[in-house]
C-alpha cells in the first residue's frame, strides 16, 4: 500500500534549496499484484501527469514542471516504436 501523495512527497519538499533541480525518473515496468490502481489504470502519459501533480501539490514549491520522454525509438513504417523499456522524466525547479 502506498502513502497518499502528500505524505510520499514530504521527503521531496526538504531535498532541495531554491533554483535547486529534481528530476524523477521512471519506466511503466511493473508488477501489477504490487502496484497502486493509480499506475495500473492508466497510461505512460498519465503517469508523468500523476507526478507532476505530486510535485505540483506537495507543498514543496516547485515551478517549471516538465515531462519528457526519454525512451529509445527507431523508425518501423511511418511510426517511431519504443525499443525496450520505456524510460519517462519529470523534471522541476524548487522556489
């Protein structure tokens, strides 16, 4: 079982000093009988959303939040597939 958010991020909030940069990396690798119904309902996109909203709501006062999609990809067709795991950032700046 997880902590609610607010109390999960409470170590985060402390972490870092003004104009200070975190960055939360993570994959959607999972094992489902351990993951919260949160992560297992939803997408890679809602998953960078769910912590950028940690990050947001936190109290911790960061600014400037940002994802990215850090997977690898090549071309197959007219789309890019990931290739392996894929690998997401959100990034924040502490005020």
């Amino acid at each position: 079982i997880s902590p609610p958010p607010p109390i999960l991020m409470r170590p985060v909030k402390t972490l870092k000093k003004s104009g200070g940069k975190i960055a939360i990396i993570f994959s959607n690798r999972l094992f489902l009988s351990k993951a919260v119904g949160l992560w297992t309902g939803s997408d890679d996109i809602e998953h960078t959303y769910t912590v950028g909203c940690y990050l947001h709501y936190c109290n911790g006062g960061f600014k400037d939040i940002e994802a990215e999609d850090l997977s690898t990809r090549k071309q197959k067709g007219n789309e890019r597939v990931i290739v392996g795991d894929p690998l997401y950032v959100v990034t924040a700046v502490k005020t």
